[in-house]
C-alpha cells in the first residue's frame, strides 16, 4: 500500500501522461551563430535549424533545452537531455566520456582576435570559454589563460584590456570582427583544431545516436548540410 | 509585440528602443522578476517553518530529537551555500527518481549507475522526458524552493533556538505558577514574546536570502542576473537587435531594484519590530512605554 501511494505521489508530480517519447536536445544558447537564444526568446541559430531537420528526418520529437556549458556534460549523463548540440567538437577526451555522432561541421579553424594584429599571443593574456577546445591549446601555448564561463565574456575581455587577444572558433569570432569597424582584428593565422562538431549522446544511447548518424549521413549525401552550413556561416566556411 | 516591430534593422532611435524592450525576451526578462518574487514569497515561510522545526527539535527533551535538530544546523550552516546548490540538488533529484524506479521497474535489469551515467528506466523520469518544458521548470523551481527552505531553515533554526532561550526565565515560571503546562507554556509565553529577539536575526536571514536568488541559475531556474547578463552582451548581427556590450546598464538597473527591494523590507522590518516590542519586557519595550506615559 505504501508503495502504491509512493507510486501515485510521483506519477502525479511527474506531471502529464506519457506519451511518445521525446527526444531533449541540450545546446547553450549562447554562441551566435551555431546557437542561440533570439529576440523572441527561442533558441535559434544553425544548430537550431540543424536540429529540428535531423529530428524530422529521424521521425522524433525533439524539445530545446538551453543549459550552461560549464555543466552540460554532466546533465547529459544524469538524463536531464538525452542530445547535446552545442558547436562541440570531437575531442579523445570527450570521447572518453561521451559518444559522438558523425560531425556534421568539417574539422573547422580556430583563430585568435585582438585589438591589433600584433597582440602578443604568445606570452600574453589570452582569453578562452572555460572547458573548451581552445582554453586547452592556449594552456599549452605558453600564454596565459584566463577563462570565462561564456563565449561573449571572452570577446569582452579582449575589448575591456583583461586580455590581449581571444582565442576561439574562427565561425563565432568572424562576425565580432565585421561588425566592430576596425576596432578587433584577427592575429596571426588560424589553427585548426577538433576533428569537427558533432552531436554527444550517452554512452549507453548507442540505439538513438544511430538514428541521428543516418539523418546526418542523409542530408550529407542529399546535399542539403552545405548550404545550411553557407547559410549561417557565410560562402567562406569550410564545407563538407 | 507591436506590429511595427517586425522588421527592427528599419528602426531607428525611440522606435528601435521601444521594440527592443518589448522583445520576447525583454518580456521573459520582466516574468524573471516574478520568479524571483514568487520563490521570495514561497521560501520564506518554507524556510522558517524548517527553522521552527529544527529549533524545536533542538530544545527537545528527548535525546536522538535533540540530536537531529542539532546536527541538521551544524551540518548545513557549516556547508558552503554554492556547493549544496550543486551537490544537493543532484543528489535530490537523483534519489526520487531511484525510488521511482524501485517502485514502477522493479523488473528493470541494467545497473542504474554506468560509471557517470546515471540511468533509471524512462517511465522513472522526473518529469517524465515527453512532458512539456513548463514542467520540467517546475520541477526545478520546486528543487530550488526545497533547497533554499533547508538552507536557511537551518540559519533560521539558530536564530529562534536563540530567541527562544532569551526569553526571561521569570515570565516563564510565572506561567508555570498559574498551572500551565510544558505546551501551554511554549504556546502561550514562549513564543508569543521570542519574536522580538529573533527578529533582528531573522531580518539578516531575509535580506541575505533576496541577494542569494541568482543561486538560482545553478538550479536550471532563469532569474533576473542571468537574463541581465545575457540581454546585456554584445550582440552581432546574427540577433535581431544587434548592440554593443550593455552589460553595465542592466546591472545598474538590477542595483536599482535590489536597493528597492531591501528598502522596502527595511520599512516593513521597522514597523514589526516596533510591534512586536509593545509592551515586552525589552529595553525596546521599555522604552516604548515611557514615551506612551
């Protein structure tokens, strides 16, 4: 008896009846243009649109959810979101903990902006999004590191004189330089970096993670992720 | 929201400001406010009914009840705040969602901890994965509630454990003297005159609980600092309404609103002190009857 009032108790806090399942995609919502959260409120950006394709194709449901990137893998393993789709890359060390799709970005540049085009990115401060690809190179650079737990706070790092360049995805950096009337400028030349951007399951998803792989592979061999990938990025991004 | 906003890269000057603060997002960024608001008002009375509790178990006669109450505000009074929001909250919701699913998939085979993972059958979710997202907010702001309450229960539970061993011994034994009981006591006297030795405490307790809600960020909740520093950021053309870093004029109008929020719950503090003073045997009280002869 006290299981079944348990039982009831949790169903009805729960709230709503099961119904087909749905499929929570997790992304930040904070890194224009791969995603983020528009005027309106909603997430959008390529990912978005990316997303909505994929699990349309795949025959899913799929609901946004926005998380902070600091904490995003850890809520995929405790099954707050069952995708993540947050521009990350492939990495071996993220492999280790999470199972990636096929990327659905190419292996894509890395570049560093500063205020001049010869801002020391050498022995200077340099600025990164904590838990990132780049935070990682420029640890290993020899600069030094100074990490923020958003993409835009690195950006204002560099114009507010805490750091002497930001070193991130060449995508996300290439419109704060068009749009700053010269005041930012790339430094030196890009660095590849990452085996490209995919989405991260669980490991033990490896039923859904197929479903995902063959929407990608589809819109691959249809010819329809390239002009995605133009769109949102400009005619200057590397394609597939 | 007004149709002349549809295409804002038109606008310009008042009309371009007037649809940026009525974006979507503006408007989520106002609802924050009554979040923020809402679990103000649901918390308190949460977190003094867990203090009420705790320091009632802390005066008990009865040994393991006195222990409980003890070690409920060592514990947590002695846990740094930031890491309860992250540890405690996981650990919560992890532990309901395992009791589901003892009780709905006891056939369930798989471990339910895969190294990291932490994997209940589906039908356990908390709220299950297909309900809409607003119940999934709920959840968390319920956690959020939940958390906060034993927090400053705990904080709450010292403070009126205190109020109630300063009240005079003397009012008590009168009490006592007429043939109350242990309760009739504790209902009658003792509570009714501790209010005036908590209030102070408990007055800190709530100004530090208004400045600790963009904890509520950590519980997946998007209070008004977040929204702050989101709307604030650099915004390339990518958005709608493209604009420089305006960080500093969201946070100054937050500093704006805090100081409001704790100027008025200074007023309101003030009255009740005054009340709950009249006629006390305080120097407060005293005083306010010398001025009343």
């Amino acid at each position: 008896m006290k299981k079944l009032l348990l039982a009831t108790a949790l169903v009805a806090l729960s709230g709503g009846i099961a119904a087909a399942q749905t499929v929570r995609l997790g992304t930040e919502g904070a890194y224009p243009p791969f995603n983020f959260i528009d005027d309106a409120g909603n997430v959008a950006g390529f990912e978005r649109e990316l997303g909505d394709e994929l699990c349309k194709r795949a025959g899913l449901t799929c609901e946004w959810v926005t998380n902070d990137w600091d904490s995003i893998i850890p809520n995929l393993q405790s099954g707050n979101y069952d995708v993540i789709i947050a521009g990350m890359s492939i990495t071996d060390e993220r492999e280790k903990v999470v199972d990636f799709s096929e990327n659905y970005v190419p292996p894509a540049d890395s570049a560093y902006v500063g205020l001049s085009a010869d801002a020391d990115v050498k022995t200077g401060v340099v600025s990164a999004q904590v838990g990132t690809i780049q935070a990682g190179y420029v640890a290993e650079s020899g600069a030094t590191l100074l990490e923020f737990p958003t993409p835009d706070e690195t950006v204002a790092a560099v114009r507010n004189g805490e750091a002497v360049a930001v070193f991130a995805d060449k995508d996300f950096l290439a419109p704060y330089v068009a749009e700053s009337n010269g005041e930012l400028s790339f430094v030196g030349p890009d660095i590849p970096l990452g085996g490209g951007v995919g989405l991260a399951f669980r490991e033990s998803d490896d039923e859904l993670r197929e479903k995902f792989n063959a929407a990608i592979k589809a819109m691959k061999a249809e010819g329809v992720l390239n002009p995605l990938i133009e769109k949102h990025f400009g005619a200057a991004a590397k394609k597939f | 929201m007004f149709s002349s906003c549809a295409d804002p890269k038109t606008l310009e000057g008042l009309s371009w400001l007037l649809c940026y603060l009525t974006s979507g997002k503006h408007i989520d960024f106002y609802w924050s406010f009554l979040t923020v608001l809402t679990l103000l008002v649901v918390t308190a009375p949460a977190a003094m009914a867990f203090g009420f509790a705790g320091a009632m178990a802390a005066r008990s006669q009865f040994l393991p009840l006195r222990l409980l109450g003890k070690v409920y505000t060592a514990m947590v009074r002695g846990v740094p705040d930031i890491v309860f929001f992250l540890f405690f909250v996981i650990a919560l919701d992890q532990g309901i969602e395992w009791m589901k699913h003892q009780v709905v998939c006891p056939d369930w085979s798989e471990p339910i901890r895969q190294g990291l993972e932490f994997r209940v059958c589906p039908e356990a979710k908390v709220p299950s994965g297909s309900s809409a997202q607003i119940w999934h907010q709920i959840y968390g702001f319920t956690l959020a509630v939940f958390t906060f309450a034993i927090v400053f229960g705990a904080f709450a539970a010292n403070v009126l454990y205190g109020a109630m061993g300063a009240v005079p011994r003397a009012q008590l034994e009168t009490a006592e003297a007429y043939g109350m009981s242990h309760r009739q006591v504790f209902r009658r006297i003792l509570v009714p005159q501790m209010w005036t030795y908590a209030l102070p405490g408990l007055s800190n307790l709530w100004m530090i609980l208004i400045k600790a809600t963009p904890l509520l960020f950590l519980l997946g909740v998007k209070d008004i600092v977040y929204w702050a520093r989101e709307l604030g950021s650099a915004k390339t053309q990518a958005y709608a309404f493209p604009h420089p870093d305006w960080r500093l004029w969201y946070f100054l109008g937050l500093l704006v609103v805090y100081l409001c929020m704790t100027r008025v719950s200074e007023l309101i503090l003030a009255r009740l002190t005054a009340r709950l003073s009249h006629g006390q045997a305080t120097a407060g009280g005293e005083a306010m009857r010398r001025a009343a002869q």
